[in-house]
C-alpha cells in the first residue's frame, strides 16, 4: 500500500549521496537504519505492517451493508492486527511463477476480460492465507507475501522471543495448494506441496531464496506443473544464524526417525494382516484398507486422514456439522483415459477445503473429524453400497448403544439395528433405510477395527467393538506412532475452518436477477410475454428457509403460515404451481439448464393461460469456507381456464 520498497530505496539513494560525498566513507547498516528512522520511514512501515489474525474463535462483527447495489467484489477484509516485535515472523514472500507449460498457449487476457485464474492458499500452524488471484499464465504473476506467526498457541508467552534453535525444533512445514479457477467458478486442485521453511534458519543474513518445484496430483503426481519463486525472511532478524550443517542434520534425523516409524507401522500392518486372513479365507475380499494414497501419491494410514477438530463459533451443532460438509461439493477423483476403475486419491483436508468439493472419503474423513470435535464417538465406515460399489460413511456409537449411520454426501442420518439370522422367521425384523450393502472396516485418529463376524453384511452387523471375535482390533500404540499429534510426524496438522466470505444478501439477489433475465429471454424466444409479482416472489421465502431448517435439524416448522399465504396470494379461480430445487454452486445458468430440465419446472417456466403471473425466490445459506446452499422456488399463478 505505502510502496515501502521504493522509499526506502530513495532514503539509501539520498543517504549515500549525502554521507559519501566527502570522505568516501563505509556506510554500515547501522547509519542506513538511523537514516531511516530520522525520516520517520520504520515508524511508518511499523505502523502499516499489520496481518490477518485467525478468524476463527474470534466473533465477527458484521459491518454496516452500503445501501447501494455495488457490491465490493473482493472478499472482505479479515480483522487486523498490529505486528507485534516481541514474537518471530517469518516473511514468505512468492515473486511469480515459472514453467508452468500447461498454459504456454495461453493468450494474454484482455482488460476486463474472464480468464482462468491461479489461487495459492497457505496454512501453517493454525493460520490460513490466501493469495490474490493470477490469470493463468506459463509465467504467472505472483506478488504476495504471507506473515507467518512462528509459534502460535504453541509455547507460551513465557518464552516469546524464540531463538533459532528452539525455532528447529519447529517441524511444522508450510502446506501450500494451488487451485485453479476457470471462467465458469469450477476449480481443480493443482499442486499440494510442503515448503520446508528451516533453510532459512541457516541463511547468510535471514534472507533465503527458495524455487519451488510444483508437482501435479493423483496420476500426475512425479510430473512437474511450475515453479515457484519463494523468497524467506526472519523477522525480527536472528541475532546468531545456525550452521548449514546443523540444519541438514536435524532434517535428515527427523527423516530417518518417521521412516524408521512408518517401516516399524507397515511391518505391524502387514503381521496383522496375515493374522486377519487365517480367521477366515473369504477376508482377503473384504474392503479392509489400512493405507490410502493423498493427492501427492504419498501412502498414509487412513488413521491420518482423521482427526478431531472444533469449528470454533463456526458451527453449532453435530447436525449442522453434517450440513456443512454435505453442502460442499463432490466429484470423483479424476482419471486420465477410461477403463472405468475408480481412481484412488484421498486428499488432505487443507486440500479438499481450499478446492471445495472432493470425493466421498474426503466428506466422511472430515464429517468424522468435526463428530470427534463434537465430543461423540465416531468413525469412518469402510464399505460398498448398491451393485458394489466402494463407499465410505460415518458411524457413530452412542453411550447408550445406539448406532446411527451419517451419509456425508446428503447430510442424512439412519439409525442401524441389526437383524438377528437366528431368530425364528416369525419375529420382525427391521427393514433398513439406509443404502449401504457391506462393511469391512471402521477407523478414526485412535483406532481401526477389521470387521470379522461371518458375514460382512450392514444389515446383520453388531457394533460391539470391545468383542474381539467380532472386530479385530489393531493396536493404539502402532497407530499412535505414525499419526499426529507424534513427535514428528510426515502427517500435516489440520487446518482450522475459516468464516464464509459470501455476503447471503447480496449473492440471493444476484442469482434472482439473473434468473429473472433467462426466463425472461427464454419466454420471449417462446412468443411469451413476462409479468413479474414481486409480492408473490416474497411469499415464497418462508418456504425455502423451512426446507433448510428440516436439512440441517430434521424438524419442519412454519409450514401453515406459508399455506395461508400462498391462499391469500392466489385470488379464487386461480391455479398455484410451485418448484423447489437446492443447488450447492451459485452459477445461474447451470440452474437455468438444470431446472429446465425437470418437467415440472419447465411447466413453471414455459406456463402459457390468463393472467399469468411469474414469480421467482433464492435464498442462499453460507456456510464456512465458501460452501453454500442455494435454495431456489419457481412459481406461477394463472387464470383456470377449461
């Protein structure tokens, strides 16, 4: 904002001009700093150094909305806070981008034109960061630089001033993922990758330039997508610098003790496989799956992928947990070429948050994680649904032993009772409801059970995880060593959720406008004219927050107001038509596509008759990161005519 560099530049520029001139003397860095100070340019830059703080325990106080239609298409602004010069900062500056050959062909953008564009998020140790977008470029251009807190909530205040070899000590890496966003919002996870930010623990004077090679995701994950110039900075400045050798042997211990672990787990994982097997020959079909591949093609234990976290004041309730993550979006790991096999990839969670959608294992890891920050008792089902295809869900085991499945693709909740193959045929049995066939593990961040009753069937499973003969059960202590929190561990720690950044208001608005534009150019292509009732659109809003309170609850309220007033609405002789429909995107013309498609909704959309009145309602529900769910009802009111 202030231009530091350039001052600062034109200080030195005068100071040596002033001071050299007679005796030619050296200027140390000492006379430079005092020349500055006296210009009063470090008050100034200390004043405007500020950096985001972690929004998430802290409440956010919405600020007065503009009474305008303009609305700031920037995100807003996280609070601020003041540097503090008591605690270590590290700086981590990215200037630009290089090799990025996929967008060789590129033409350069327009001014005003949409183009794709490049998005790098950070986390390191519970703070988030995100970079302005780029257009994609084979030379994007990046200038941001990230203020990253040392040591927070990690080692007291009595120790704030942390030295460098305290700091070593530190082996949380800096996660970085690139998204790319195209024109039509989709985005693709680009590039996982974990800076190693210690160098510059050993850097001449606690300045270190860093190229960072980005490797692609899934099948692409030993194929380079660009590079990255990093450049890392001590603040305040250390006062001694380590030797190079000292760090590089801090790395490679670290190195060898996690190999060592991982060996000593996968020797463990292997015994205990052969254990499972000799119980019975039919096991080795079952979906028992120990280890599971992230999106750098890196081999973890599933335990890893789970761990409990608190959404802060974020959410509220176990229930709301499951809407949340049933909001945001889902695809299938993406597979170069057919062949119809399902392509394994279970992301880290700062991935999965940062593109916004992913597949099922990546919902059910993370509904489990925020159930185990709710306190319950959870775990990750391992399994097959309908025709046998591979699915993951989430259990939780009541203390009073109610056993209740959670979908985490649709938010929907089952209560399991098992059906007893030796009862007589004259007892009745439950009928389930939910879609799963068979089980063959279940896992969380303490523990993993192989299911081992004779038959791996949902419907006749019996949940008693303390009898052995049932569940085989692998060893807490295995699974301790290799997950986090381990001393050092190859596992990143989980990122905390952030607050939405979408404004409701205005989004709604947005998406009725322009919905109210298609039908409008949609009709007249027909030969039909539009008359909007603004009141009628008004009515319909009850509605659509009942449908989202029975989501996320389960309990339907206010529904006889909303009858009433449709009744009111619609004068006698009169026909009401109306189409709810729920999206988790906000692009409208993929509602517009999507709607016309339902026939009912067309019905709406294309009414011919008397009188004929349109009427239209979003309604659009945040959520943290950026997941939302969209409501929308389509209505009409014509004159009966037969």
């Amino acid at each position: 904002q202030m231009d530091v560099h350039g001052r600062i530049r034109e200080v030195l520029a005068e100071t040596i001009r002033e001071e050299l001139a007679p005796e030619h003397q050296q200027l140390s860095t000492e006379d430079l700093i005092k020349a500055l100070r006296q210009r009063g340019i470090i008050d100034d830059v200390m004043k405007e150094l500020k950096f985001v703080t972690d929004v998430t325990e802290t409440e956010r106080t919405s600020a007065p909305k503009p009474s305008t239609h303009f609305v700031d298409r920037e995100p807003p602004v996280l609070k601020k806070t003041n540097i503090d010069p008591t605690r270590r900062y590290l700086y981590l500056q990215v200037l630009g981008g290089k090799a990025f050959l996929d967008h060789l062909q590129e033409p350069e953008p327009l001014p005003g034109q949409m183009c794709s564009t490049f998005t790098l998020c950070l986390h390191f140790r519970n703070q988030r960061f995100r970079s302005k977008p780029v257009p994609c470029a084979c030379e994007p251009d990046f200038q941001d630089g990230f203020l990253l807190e040392i040591h927070k909530d990690s080692l007291g205040d009595g120790s704030k001033m942390v030295d460098a070899t305290t700091m070593l000590s530190i082996c949380d890496p800096v996660h970085m993922v690139l998204i790319k966003t195209d024109t039509f919002g989709e985005t693709t996870l680009v590039a996982s990758y974990f800076l190693e930010w210690r160098s510059v623990l050993a850097a001449e004077n606690g300045i270190t330039n860093v190229a960072v090679e980005l490797l692609g995701v899934g099948t692409e994950s030993k194929v380079s997508v660009g590079v990255l110039n990093v450049r890392l900075e001590m603040y305040p400045r250390l006062s001694k610098t380590l030797s190079s050798e000292i760090t590089s042997t801090q790395f490679s211990l670290e190195h060898q003790k996690t190999a060592e672990k991982e060996r000593l787990f996968l020797v463990y994982a292997k015994q205990w496989w052969r254990e499972y097997l000799q119980i019975r020959p039919t096991h080795n079909t079952r979906l028992v799956k120990i280890f599971a591949q992230d999106e750098n093609g890196v081999n973890r234990p599933v335990c890893c992928y789970v761990s409990p976290l608190r959404a802060g004041r974020l959410l509220d309730t176990p229930r709301q947990a499951a809407r949340f993550v049933s909001v945001l979006g889902y695809e299938r790991a993406p597979v170069i070429g057919g062949g119809g096999g399902k392509q394994e990839q279970w992301c880290t969670l700062l991935a999965f948050l940062c593109r916004n959608k992913g597949d099922c294992e990546d919902h059910a890891n993370l509904l489990c994680s925020l159930l185990l920050g709710f306190g319950l008792e959870a775990f990750v089902c391992v399994g097959t649904k309908a025709k046998g295809v591979p699915h993951t869900w989430v259990v939780t085991c009541g203390s009073d032993g109610t056993i209740t499945f959670w979908e985490s693709l649709t938010g929907h909740r089952y209560i399991h009772k098992p059906i007893n193959p030796d009862d007589p045929p004259m007892v009745e049995q439950p009928k389930p409801l939910y879609p799963y066939r068979t089980i063959g593990c279940i896992f969380n961040h303490q523990k993993f059970f192989g299911n081992c009753q004779p038959s791996d069937a949902v419907e006749v499973c019996v949940f008693d995880l303390h009898d052995e003969s049932k569940w085989k059960p692998m060893s807490g202590e295995a699974i301790k060593s290799v997950c986090p929190p381990g001393v050092t561990s190859s596992v990143p720690p989980f990122p905390p959720l952030c607050a939405s950044t979408i404004d409701a208001a205005v989004t709604s608005n947005e998406i009725e406008v322009q919905l109210r534009i298609l039908i409008s150019e949609h009709r007249k292509d027909l030969g039909l004219s539009t008359v909007w009732d603004d009141q009628l659109s008004y009515v319909l809003s009850p509605s659509l927050a009942a449908y989202e309170l029975e989501r996320t609850t389960g309990v339907s309220a206010g529904n006889e107001e909303f009858q009433d007033a449709v009744r009111r609405a619609v004068p006698d002789g009169h026909t009401f038509k109306g189409f709810p429909i729920h999206f988790v995107h906000r692009n409208a013309r993929r509602v517009f596509a999507t709607c016309l498609r339902s026939p009912f909704c067309e019905e709406i959309i294309c009414c011919r008759g008397d009188q004929v009145r349109l009427a239209v309602r979003v309604r659009v529900f945040t959520y943290p990161e950026s997941a939302c769910a969209v409501w929308i009802m389509f209505a009409c009111k014509y004159r009966s005519v037969l």
